[in-house]
C-alpha cells in the first residue's frame, strides 16, 4: 500500500526532511533506496544538496519517471524498440497513407494533407492514454462522436496494434508495460523503499505503475504541503487507489519578518490581509520601456552590480527564472559577461546538417529552381562565381546538366564533382518506397563532397574545434535516427509514397527531434523556465517576463478532441481544459515565490519593443493587493548599453565600413565629385524609358501614393513572393468582374434595362458566372465546396448590380445607356471596345517649364453611358470599397479626371460632360465621384456635386498634379511616402526606410 506524507517545508528543507524522515537508517549499510522526481532540476538539485549533507548514498538511485520505466523494462524487455516523438509521428503518417488509400479516412485524409498533422495527432494519442483511455475505450466513446474523431479513434487503435505487433513503445506506452512487467522485475524486488519527492500530480499510468510497484516495495510519496490553505491551489492527490493514513510535517519555525517572508507566507491565503511592513529589500519590482530584450539587459547588469556589492553573494546562488526563449536570454547574459549554467534544447531541423540533408529534395520539388540548385552545388562543394549569374537558368534535368558541362568543360575537376552531384540527384525517383529514400538519404549524408563542405577541418583553432565536434555529433546522430526509424517501420518501409510525401514526412522527423545545444559549462547563474523552478532555492531569485501573454501563458485551445463535439461527457471531463492549465500557471508563481531565501527581483515590461503599451501579469495585481508598498520600491529599468556584443571586427571591414559612411555623407551633402556625372547618365536613362511609350495613369498614381515603391515597381520591376490563396485573389476576381459585365452590356448595348426583363438578365448573368468563374474538381470536395459558395457570393453581388441598374433606368427614364465598354486609348487592342484608338491623351506643360516633355498617357475605361443629347458619364469598376473624392481633389487620384479629358478629347469632343463615378460592385453604388451640378437634371441628386467653375479648376489641378509627377519621375525623384501617408499593406515594406524620410540632408549616414 502507498504511503503519503506531506510536509510543509518540504522544498525549502530538503536536507531537514529526510534526517527526519530516515534518521540513521538513510546511512544504513547495505541500504538500497530509490529516489523519484518530477523534473531533472529538481533531481539535480536535491542530488547535490544530499550528497553534500550526507556523504555517499551507497546503492541509491535518483531517478526521473522515465528512468524507473526504463530500470524496469531494460531488464523485462530488452529488446523493446523505442518510438521517439519524431518517428512516432511518421508511424501516424504512414499508417494514415495506408488507411486512405484503402478510403477509411476520408475526412483527415480531405482536411489535410500535411505531415505536421500527424505531429499534432500524436499528441492528441498520448494525452489519451495519459488520463487512461485505451484505444478500444476511445472507439466506443467516439462511436456517437463526430466522423473526424470516428477516424482519430481508428488511426489510434491501427497505431496501437503497429506497436504491439513490432514490440515498439512511445513514452506512455511504456509506463504501460512496465506496470505489467513490475512484478517480474529483479532490480524492484531488490529495492528496500521507493522514495516519490515532489510530484504535484500524475497521470492514471504513472498512478497504475507505482500501485503495482507498491505490492513489491514500500513506496512512499511525499507530498509538498506549503500551498495548503492558498487560494485557487490545488493540493497533489493520489488518485483511483486507497491510501494509508496521511502524515502532516509543520515546518520548523523561526523565520525572520521580512517583506519577502511575510509576503511567502500570505500569498493567495483565505482571509489575508495586507503587509504592513515598511519595505526592504528583501523584495523589489522593475518595470522595462522597449521590449523584453532590454528588460533582460536591465538584470544582467543588476545581477553584476549585486555580486559586486555583496561579496559573500556566488553566481550559483542566484536563479534567473523566465519564460521568454532561454537561448536569448542566454546570450544577453552570457554577452554581459555573466557565467551561465542552462539546459536548452533546439529542434534538429533547424541544424545546417538537417538542412543538406533535405536539400537535394528541395531541387527536384521547385523543378530545379536556380536558387536551390546553386544552394545544392554549394552544399557540394562547388564555388559560386560569376559563371552561374551569366546564363538564364534551366528549368529541366537535362538542362542543367548540359549548361553546367558546358560552363566548367575547362575545369575538369570542378566538372567531375558537378556530374557526381547531379547523379546523386538522378538517382531521386519521382515515386518510391519509403526504404529507397531512406537509403538514398544515407548515401547523400555520408558523401565525401557533402563531408567536406559541412564538417570543418581537422586542423582547426579553438573556438572551431568545438564547431567539429558538433557538427560531427549531428551528424552521427541523423545517421543514427535514419537507421532506427528503418528498423520501426519494418514493413511500412516498403509503402509507395511520393517523393514530395517523403520530403514533407522527413522534414518533420526532423523537426520533431529536439537536441540539446551545447553550453557553457561553468558553474554559474542557474537559468530556468517557470517550469522548472520548483522544488529548487536560490539566495536571489530574478523573475523576468511578468506579462500576461508570457506568464501566465494559456496556449489556445486547437486539438481536435477539444475542437470536435462528443456526445459522452466522459472523454470531455478527463481531458485537462483551460482552467488546469491556469491553475498549473498558478502554481509555478507560488513555488517561483517560494524559491526566494533571501532576495526577490520581479520583472515586467511596460511597452513592448514597438513602444506600444502591454499589460501586466494578473499574478503582479495579487502581489500589490498582498503588498502594496511593493509599487513604492518599483524601478525604472533602463540600459544604455547594448544586450548583445557585436563580435570583433577585422580591420579591413572596419575600413570598407568607414568608406560607406563617408561616401553616404558626401552624397547627402552633394559633395560627391562624381555626382554630376552619375545624374546625367541616369536622367538620360529615364527620359528614354518613360518618354519612349505612352505612360499609364495608373502609374501616375502609383507614384503619386509613394515614389519609392514606383521606384520598386516600374524601375527596379521587383517582384513580391505571393502567398497562396486558397480562394480567388481579389485581383482575380476584379478581371472576372470586368469581363462578364463587358460581355453583359455588350449584348445590351444602347439599350436601358426594364424590370420586365430582370429575370432574363439574371440568367445571362448566371450563364456568364458559369462560364468564366471555375470551381475545381469535384474529387477534391473540400477545395470544390469551399469555390462554389465564392461563386454563388459573386452571383450575388452582380445580382445586385443588376438590380441597381434597373432602379436607375427607371428614376433618369432610361436617358443614360451603355456606349463604350473597355474604351482604350494609347495603343490598347486586346479586350477592349471596338471604338479604342492607338492616339494617346497628351498633356503638355506651360510656358514656364517648356523642359518638360509631353505627357502622353494609356488607358482603358471600364465604361461610357451617354444620352440623347450626347452628354456622357464615365465608370470605373470597383470591386471593394470606393476612394473618396477628398483624394480626386487633392490630386493623388488621377483617373477619373484624365479619364473625363480623354474621352472629350479624343472620343466625344462635341459631348458635355456630366460626371465620373466608381461604380462599386458590392455596395452597387455609383454616385462616389466627381459630377457636375448644372447637369444633374435627369432625376438625380448627387451630394457634393461640383459648380462650373470647381468642375473647371479640379481639372486643371489634375493636369498640373499629372505634370508634376511626370517631372518628378524624369528627375529621378524617388523618395519615400511622408510618414503617417504609407498604405495599410505595401508589397515592398521589407526593404523600405520610410523612417528615415526628410532626414536626407543630416550630417550622418544609416
């Protein structure tokens, strides 16, 4: 039977304990104890602190759980394979491949097609069998259950049988297996008392295993009492089995009073009352301006300052607990000068040997895209020279062979290593068995050419040596991690898959696989995650990242257990939620207090590095109420030095960085000799490019919103990475818009609409969607379901448009109708009106600036309606929302008012005009735009109309703003939008100084 005690002090007196609970018996001869803990650091911790207190411990063994279960089955079931986290997934992956193909997973199968699915799936098994639910147990409550967790329960029980039938285990499993085998276990039964230190729960397994193990041995688990009589608390149970009495241990007394003691023992106490103590320093706040990273600056230089002061104080007595990415942390610290001693851990994948190891897969997937292949060849050894930028890249195979053996038939050495490297690519099928990949994989990892260029050399100084000795590790260690997952796959092996599945599967292996990083390994400050502090003590404890978001952190609630509705309440209630996860936040802020002997520092950020305001944790808000004079001895964290140290600098970098500095000066002082020279050359260069052809209006608007990005656009013609779109892009479906109202009105040229005929139109209408609006195929349903709902929205909204129509030919009596569709100028000639004309619209500039060329401009204008007596209207289609006409008036849009010059220029020169409009689509409106009052008598009225005389000057401003763009562009003005002027989404933020705007003349370069 299980034992249970409960101390009060437990963390904070470990040694006191123990010679209380074991007295001379810990010391006894021949003993043979065994002692459980939660985490690592605690273990380590308490490893220490007994060993110091109590000599050698003879046969004793600190054990994690997962050591206990390996004790055990190492001796039960030797040859059990391991299932690690990463090839656990692409058991799942593969098993769901085997299950689709036979049509059993018709839902996961159409929902995603990724392999991290398999990933997240994995985790969704394990936390079933930790709170107990077998796989058969699951089939029966997911049987009312949603399709999706219908299938979930079938991949669980395909993947439980996988195990069993190849002796594999996952982490639960073999808890599992060794509470059947504990009986059986020698090294248990030679064991005189199970000692379980400081857990604060367990899973239903861990309960089941040290049930069992209690028939074997007496097992004895001592509970941490402190947070007794705390609210929101919760205190560690040993749950499902009948227990012996309980034992309580008060804590030895004699505490001092202050602040921090007083504070340890009221925090989230019932009935409470505040600290009355005038504060010390036993416990201080900080709050940061500028980010976390500043905040981290801050500590490391008040950590220096307090070892400095107190003499007595060592870099191990002090613990930095945080919940922001340890390896940063790691790194200000360490760049302060700091010693540091943390345990951090990295994905595999993000290692630059997982990176070649993927490689070659990465070229056959972008079909031998010029990128990856030269990162291909460069992996291989081959020099990147001037050669490859000097040919348009092949898109095939056997086009980069030829070109390459063209390129180096001179260099034949450099040739025999290409043709190596490019049939190790050849030997890459488009389909095969898992096991060739795997194979051709070890083959690619192990080639001499890949060594050589990823490993550095024998011969090598200190710091680099170091760099071998990693790099030589991760490779052995993926070489091993290939090997193992073929020999858990066994039969799965030899599954056909694609080389794009294979690719995406490996990828995460990799990713899934953590490694630890090396780090310093001088004793000094210990740096942990919130996680990890309890049970351990410091001198000064430092908390930094008191921010909700940070701490306490609640992770969204994603997995599709919690995601899909289950009828049963069973499955619901034994999955933790929210709330446990708070309440485990919760916890790890007491024991963080707790862990404080003598000095407390809390940290948190009042702005974030954008300067934007970010709120503190609602643990500090419990503290102030505890303790208000805590706000009294609250600092401003400020640093002026930087938190990382830039590595040393050759001197011949120092000098070309010079060089740049002062060549930027002289060009922002107009001191460059060569200055003039350079500006002739390119205005020469401009005025080739954009007086040779007809310019769009468009373009003058382009430049008009931001030069810079008309720079980008036009100039420079870079081209953004496109995120893909599942539905439709916008843009898309503006073209789509445009041609079916082109063909509609074509059909109906001349004529007004009649509600008579508005069901006759909307078949034509829908006719047209049909036509030109695709929704996929339907063997992809999802994707198909998902498209023809996007068509039926746009029906929709022509619908609309149709109907407005209508409601407008009968309020004008039908006085207005289509004449022109796609009314080109300037050379326009594909989809366009019969009527388009190649003359462009030229504006020419005054008297006063004759240097200026005529602007000769393009265009294409979606619509013209005209009426009896030859007035006309222009449109142009909008398929968000329309501009407003402050814009028109300032000049920064350009197109109704060019469009207006263009038409009764070169189309209508006998026509009065009555206005311009964008015809919004979704709002079906057409009155947001430019009109003319005194022409406003066919049964509308227009709010913001324009009189003669505006109607007169808004043109004239548009010509002179048209005119001057053209200028700016000719003299090479590429400057950037004023602050506070840039659009919500520009394609060329990332390489954008907009910051930096108007600052051109400062005696100082970037």
């Amino acid at each position: 039977m299980v034992k249970i005690i409960r101390h009060e002090a437990l963390y904070q007196d470990p040694i006191g304990f123990l010679q209380t609970f074991l007295r001379d018996q810990a010391t006894k001869a021949g003993r043979r104890l065994a002692f459980l803990f939660p985490t690592q650091t605690v273990l380590e911790y308490w490893e220490e602190q007994l060993l110091l207190a109590f000599g050698s411990w003879g046969g004793a063994r600190f054990l994690l759980f997962d050591g206990l279960v390996r004790a055990i089955l190492e001796e039960t079931r030797p040859q059990l394979g391991d299932l690690s986290a990463g090839k656990g997934a692409l058991l799942l992956g593969l098993l769901a491949e085997e299950l689709s193909a036979a049509g059993q997973l018709p839902y996961l199968n159409t929902a995603v097609s990724l392999t991290p699915l398999y990933t997240s799936l994995r985790e969704e098994i394990l936390l079933l069998k930790r709170v107990g639910i077998e796989a058969r147990d699951f089939t029966e409550l997911a049987a009312e259950g949603s399709v999706a967790l219908q299938e979930l329960a079938l991949l669980y029980s395909r993947y439980q049988q996988f195990m069993e039938e190849h002796h594999l285990a996952d982490a639960e499993e073999k808890i599992r297996l060794a509470t059947i085998d504990a009986p059986q276990s020698t090294w248990l039964q030679q064991l005189d008392h199970l000692l379980v230190l400081g857990f604060t729960d367990f899973t239903r397994q861990q309960t089941d295993l040290l049930q069992t193990i209690s028939t074997i041995v007496p097992v004895t688990l001592i509970f941490d009492h402190s947070m007794a009589g705390r609210q929101g608390l919760v205190l560690p149970e040993f749950i499902g089995y009948e227990a012996s009495a309980e034992k309580v241990l008060p804590a030895p007394a004699g505490r001092s009073d202050c602040c921090l003691n007083v504070l340890q023992d009221t925090l989230w106490r019932v009935n409470s009352v505040p600290i009355s103590l005038e504060p010390d320093a036993s416990i201080r706040l900080s709050k940061a301006k500028g980010g976390w990273r500043k905040e981290v600056a801050y500590l490391a230089e008040e950590i220096k300052r307090l070892l400095k002061t107190n003499p007595d104080l060592s870099p191990e007595q002090i613990g930095l607990v945080t919940p922001y990415p340890l390896t940063e942390v790691y790194q200000i610290l360490t760049d302060s000068g700091l010693p540091v001693t943390v345990k951090v851990s990295t994905p595999l994948g993000a290692e630059p040997v997982a990176q070649a190891l993927l490689q070659p897969y990465k070229v056959i997937l972008t079909d031998f895209s010029w990128t990856e292949m030269i990162n291909y060849l460069r992996l291989g050894g081959i020099p990147i020279g001037q050669t490859f930028f000097s040919f348009v890249p092949p898109v095939t195979f056997s086009g980069w062979q030829a070109q390459l053996r063209a390129c180096f038939e001179q260099q034949p050495e450099v040739s025999a290593q290409i043709t190596t490297l490019l049939e190790l690519l050849g030997q890459i099928p488009a389909e095969g068995t898992f096991e060739e990949y795997l194979t051709f994989c070890e083959q690619w990892l192990n080639h001499p050419l890949l060594k050589r260029r990823i490993l550095p050399a024998r011969v090598t100084p200190e710091p680099y040596r170091q760099v071998r000795y990693w790099q030589t590790a991760l490779l052995s260690k993926i070489n091993r991690l290939l090997n193992e997952t073929h020999a858990s796959l066994l039969r799965l092996a030899r599954q056909k898959i694609t080389v794009q599945q294979f690719y995406l599967m490996l990828q995460s292996l990799l990713e899934t696989e953590r490694i630890p990083l090396p780090t310093s390994w001088e004793n000094g400050i210990r740096l942990l995650a919130p996680a990890e502090v309890r049970g351990v003590n410091f001198k000064v404890t430092v908390f930094a990242g008191l921010n909700e978001g940070f701490f306490p952190r609640i992770d969204p609630e994603g997995s599709l257990l919690r995601g899909e509705v289950i009828k049963r309440p069973t499955l619901a209630l034994s999955l933790p939620n929210n709330l446990d996860k708070l309440a485990m936040e919760r916890l790890l802020f007491f024991y963080l207090i707790q862990s404080a002997q003598e000095h407390l520092l809390l940290s948190y950020c009042e702005t974030d590095q954008e300067g934007e305001p970010v709120n503190p944790s609602s643990f500090l808000e419990d503290l102030l109420t505890i303790y208000p004079g805590l706000k009294e001895c609250t600092t401003v964290a400020e640093t002026g030095e930087p938190f990382i140290k830039l590595p040393p600098v050759s001197a011949e970098l120092r000098n070309e960085i010079a060089d740049k500095i002062a060549a930027e000066r002289a060009r922002r002082l107009g001191k460059n000799p060569e200055n003039r020279e350079s500006r002739e050359n390119k205005l020469a260069f401009l005025k080739a490019k954009f007086t040779a052809q007809p310019l769009s209006v468009s373009a003058l608007e382009e430049y008009a919103a931001c030069p810079f990005s008309f720079f980008c656009r036009r100039i420079l013609k870079l081209e953004s990475m496109e995120e893909p779109e599942f539905l439709p892009s916008r843009l898309l479906e503006g073209d789509r818009y445009h041609t079916i109202l082109r063909l509609f009105f074509g059909r109906h040229r001349g004529e007004a609409l009649s509600r008579r005929l508005l069901p006759q139109y909307l078949e034509e209408i829908r006719a047209l969607v049909a036509e030109h609006y695709s929704i996929g195929d339907e063997s992809v349903p999802l994707y198909h379901n998902f498209l023809k709902l996007a068509r039926e929205n746009f029906y929709l909204c022509l619908e609309k448009v149709l109907t407005e129509e209508v409601a407008w030919a009968e309020k004008t009596a039908g006085c207005f109708t289509a004449k022109y569709l796609e009314l080109g100028f300037g050379g326009i000639k594909q989809e366009a009106d019969p009527a388009s004309i190649a003359q462009p619209l030229v504006l020419t500039a005054g008297e006063s600036q004759r240097e200026i060329p005529p602007l000769r401009l393009w265009g294409k204008i979606d619509r013209v309606d005209i009426d009896r007596e030859g007035r006309f209207i222009i449109y142009d289609y909008k398929s968000g929302n329309p501009p407003q006409q402050k814009a028109i008036k300032e000049g920064k849009l350009l197109q109704l008012p060019l469009y207006l010059l263009a038409v009764g220029r070169l189309f209508l020169p006998t026509a009065e005009p009555v206005g311009a409009a964008y015809y919004s689509l979704k709002q079906a409106d057409r009155r947001r735009g430019i009109w003319r009052k005194e022409t406003l008598n066919f049964g509308f009225t227009i709010r913001g109309a324009l009189a003669d005389p505006d109607w007169e000057q808004l043109l004239e401003h548009s010509i002179d703003k048209a005119l001057s763009y053209y200028r700016g562009i000719l003299e090479g003005d590429f400057s950037f939008a004023p602050p506070g002027e840039c659009k919500s989404y520009c394609e060329f933020r990332t390489i954008c100084r907009h910051a930096w705007w108007g600052r051109e003349d400062e005696n100082e370069a970037e």
